[in-house]
C-alpha cells in the first residue's frame, strides 16, 4: 500500500471511531490534496461554496 492510501486509511479509520466514515467522494478530495493536485485552501474553498446556501434575491 502506498503512502497516500495508508494516510486514507488512517484518517477513516479515525473517522469511522467517530461514527462519520469517508465516502469515496471525501476519499478522492483527500488523495487531490495529498498529492498536491489541489491546495487544501482551495479544496476548503469548492465545498464552502457548494454548501452555502444563498437566498434567492
């Protein structure tokens, strides 16, 4: 196993103690991150704007 998939491995493992495991889609933004394809300040960025909620104007 490599190093990015054993890190996975670790934070669900982690989370899953938690009650909250890792779907796919958080699997796949961590590996994006890890392996630098996309800074954790932009990854921060993309899913507040996705869940923020604007009121219609």
């Amino acid at each position: 196993m490599d190093r990015v998939e054993k890190l996975i491995g670790e934070i669900n493992g982690t989370m899953a103690i938690e009650g909250m495991p890792l779907t796919e889609q958080d699997k796949a933004r961590l590996r994006e991150c890890i392996t630098g394809k996309t800074s954790y300040d932009e990854m921060v960025k993309r899913l507040v704007k996705k869940h923020t909620v604007r009121p219609d104007r």
